[in-house]
C-alpha cells in the first residue's frame, strides 16, 4: 500500500543467475581442491576405479569442496559485508538470498558424499563427509569468530583432499595420505597469516579474530617464520615414503627454502619503522600470499609429473 493509499505492485523476488551460484562455490579455491584431490588419487600405489569412476570421485571432492563455501557463504554473509575483499560476493551483493545459498551447499553436500560412496568406497565417502562438517561446523561455526587459532586448526579442512583422493583409488589411508595431508595443513597457516597482515584493517572491522588483530603484526611474522620451516621439511617427505623419487626431493627442497626465504623477508620487513602501522603496505607479505598459491600448485604438480616419470 502507498502512501496514497494507492496498491503498488511488489518488485519479483530475483533469483540467483547461474554465475551468482558458480561464486558461492569459491572457484578460485576450488581449482586447488580438485588438483590436490587428484593428485592424491594418482599418487595412490594400486587405484580400484575405472578412469571413469577416479573422475566422477575427483567431480565429487569439487562439488563438496564448493558446497561448503556455499555454506560458509551463508553463514559468513554479516562479516563478509563489512570486508572489502568480501563484499561483492554473492549473497552480500544481494544477488542470491541466504535461504538459496543454503539449501544449494545442503544439496550438493549431500549429493557429493552418497555419489563418492557409491561410485569409490565408504571410506572415501566417509572422509567427504567429514571435511564438509569439519569446515562447516568445526572452523566456520566454532573457530573463526573465536580464537586466532581459526585457521591452524580449521585449516585441516583444506588439506583432507589428498587424502580423500587417496581413499577413493584404495579404500584406506596410509602414511603417505597422511603425509600429504600434513603438507597442506602446515601451509595454511603462514598462506593465511600472509593475507591477513595486509587484510589485517579488514578483519578487524568483521571482528575476526585473526593473529596480526588480536597478537599483533610481530607475532604474525614470527609465527609465519616457524610455521614455514617445518612445512618446507614435509614437503620433502613423499620421496622419503617412497611415493616420489629424488628428483622430486630436489625440487621440493628449492621451493621449499624460497618459501622460507620468503617468510624471512616477511619477519625483516618487521623492522621498517613503520611495520606496525595500520596503512603499511607489507611488500614482503603480499610476495609471499602470491608464491604461497604456486608453491602448492608446483609441488603438487612435480608430484604427479615425478609419478609419471617413474611408470606408476
């Protein structure tokens, strides 16, 4: 009813278009699920599955992977308006409502997890399972908004992939699963602590509490440092379980003294006078978020290229 007291004809309610629901999967995250996930199902010693069935499971690690940013989405959407970097996603932007995020991340959950269990094994399906609700419930409900230690314990979230695809090709895990699980768990944290020293104002305004907002830019750095060293060492641990050769450990270990190097350069930039101000650019920082992302592409990728050299 106007203010005439004339009827006036309510605006349709807009749907989501296509698009609008392809970001509500974190593609961009994505993309490193799936290559991961791959990666562990090849890694594998003897696959059960048809190449078919080995795509469908690694179709299955992406769609749950998307569910639960498409979940997250929903959950996060209050915080996700006030963070520039966050702002324009779907929901915020007011392009899919809330009910519509939710009830398409609870769907494709659910699809993901009965087709793994149904086209690789229980154990596989099982493990999807687990890294969904782990994400959902254990670091997006419990951790985020909670304690700074969001992302090193939240962060396993993102390294069950390897581990799922490894599942997949052999119904259990193995030392090495685990190992590779271990590899991307010890990278979260310094990937993570990089972005949120130059996102630091960001995560403040959500009320996120972040290492550099509630310890300080200083501990970040030297968090990062420490967290790197023993990262760069596991990377290296694949050969040492046999899964790869020493070309791959040669190669490993240069990536991986880069990447300390890096976070070296992280704990220098400390020292500039103005390191501990809100506006500091932290050149050093944003070097490392950006070789974080290639660092795992390139050891996941020589894994794969070492796995195929040696005839697997």
């Amino acid at each position: 009813m106007a203010a005439d007291g004339t009827t006036q004809a309510l605006a349709p309610a807009r749907f989501g278009q296509a698009e609008d629901f392809f970001a509500l999967l974190k593609p961009r995250v994505m993309s490193l699920v799936v290559f991961t996930g791959l990666v562990g199902l090849l890694l594998a010693p003897e696959s059960m599955l048809h190449p078919f069935e080995a795509a469908v499971a690694v179709l299955c690690i992406a769609v749950a992977a998307g569910a639960a940013g498409a979940v997250n989405m929903w959950y996060d959407r209050d915080i996700d308006a006030l963070m520039s970097r966050t702002a324009d996603r779907p929901i915020p932007a007011g392009t899919v409502e809330p009910s519509e995020a939710l009830a398409f991340g609870i769907v494709l959950s659910v699809a993901s997890v009965v087709t793994m269990t149904l086209v690789a094994n229980l154990a596989a399906g099982a493990l999807l399972a687990f890294s969904i609700l782990f994400y959902v419930f254990v670091y997006t409900m419990w951790l985020k908004r909670r304690t700074a230690q969001n992302i090193v314990i939240g962060g396993a979230a993102g390294a069950f992939p390897p581990a799922i695809g490894w599942a997949a090709a052999t119904g259990e895990l193995s030392l090495a699963a685990i190992a590779l699980f271990l590899v991307i768990f010890m990278w979260t944290p310094p990937h993570f602590w990089a972005l949120a020293l130059f996102r630091a104002g960001d995560y403040a305004k959500a009320g996120v509490p972040m290492l550099p907002v509630v310890a300080g830019k200083r501990e970040t750095r030297r968090q990062i440092l420490i967290y790197s060293v023993p990262m760069a060492l596991l990377g290296v641990a694949p050969s040492f379980l046999g899964v790869t050769g020493p070309v791959y450990a040669a190669a490993a270990a240069v990536l991986g003294f880069v990447f300390v190097a890096g976070a070296w350069a992280v704990w220098r930039d400390g020292a500039h006078p103005d390191a501990d101000k809100a506006d500091f650019a932290e050149p050093a920082a944003k070097r490392l978020f950006g070789y974080s992302i290639v660092y795992l592409f390139l050891l996941f990728g020589l894994m794969m290229l070492d796995r195929v050299a040696l005839g697997a």
